[in-house]
C-alpha cells in the first residue's frame, strides 16, 4: 500500500509542476503590467479553462478505457492527421516550454547571483540534463519538494 501511494505522491507532484509551470513566472507579469483586478481576472480565467480541458481529458481517457496518452487518444479519435497534428503539438509546445524555462531561469539566477544570464541558462540546463540522465524516478523525487516549495510560496503571498 505505501509504494502505492508514494508513487500517487510523485505523479501528483510531477503533474503539479506540469500544471502550474511557467504561470510562476507569467501571471505575476502580466499582474505587475495590467495591475491586480484583470491579474485576478486572468488567473481566475486561466484556472477555469485549465481545470476544465484537463478533466476533459480525463474524461475521454477513462471512457476509451485503453491505456493511451494524448497522441493515442487523438489519433484513435481523430485518425492518423490528428495524431500527426497532436505530435506536432507537443513537440513543439514541449520544446517552446523547456526553451522559456531556460531562459527564464537563467535570468532569474543572474539577478540572484551575478553573471550573464546565458551562462547561468547553459548551467541551469547541465544539471537539469544530469538530473534527467539519472532517470525519471529521481525527477519525481525532487517534483515533490519543488511542488511543496510552490504551495508554500504561493500560500505564503
């Protein structure tokens, strides 16, 4: 039952670090620029849309009752132009997003600690690379301490 629910664990926090992602850095952007009721507004809006496709979702996974991901389930549904066209999706969305991540946090830790930001994204990206070399097991490992970090900062704000 423990190996259970330590692997619930992790695949809540890997899904929780998917899920609230690059809005970290976005929503307070958009807040600071737009001011607070429409960064409210936003967030509020963002939160609906996003709750609902993921339950969308998993709605039409549970239903297929086949054990597909997203590139299965459109292409089961919407035949072989969907999966391409899903396949394409993701792999540039997933590209787009890894690419932003670097960025941004090699801007973050120059400001943090000096240096030029590239130099701080190339390091970034090295220790990420050695964390994922080690193995997925190890990325929800550390997800579980990022994703208490999140809730605790944004319950904190």
């Amino acid at each position: 039952m423990q190996k259970k629910t330590t692997t619930f664990i992790r695949a809540l926090a890997v899904e929780l670090c998917t899920i609230i992602g690059a809005g970290v850095f976005g929503l307070p952007y958009v807040t600071a620029h737009a001011g607070w009721g429409i960064g409210m507004l936003y967030l509020i809006c963002l939160s609906v849309l996003v709750t609902g496709l993921h339950l969308m979702i998993g709605e039409v996974a549970i239903r297929t009752r086949e054990p597909l991901q997203l590139v299965g389930l459109a292409g089961k549904y919407m035949g072989r132009t969907g999966r391409n066209i899903m396949s394409l999706s993701l792999f540039f969305g997933s590209f787009g997003a890894l690419l932003v991540y670097i960025i941004g946090e090699g801007a973050v830790l120059s400001a943090l600690f000096g240096g030029t930001e590239i130099m701080w994204s190339i390091i970034f990206w090295f220790f990420c690379s050695l964390i994922l070399f080690f193995g997925l097991k190890l990325v929800s490992r550390i997800d579980v301490f990022l994703s208490m970090g999140v809730v605790l900062v944004i319950v904190c704000i």
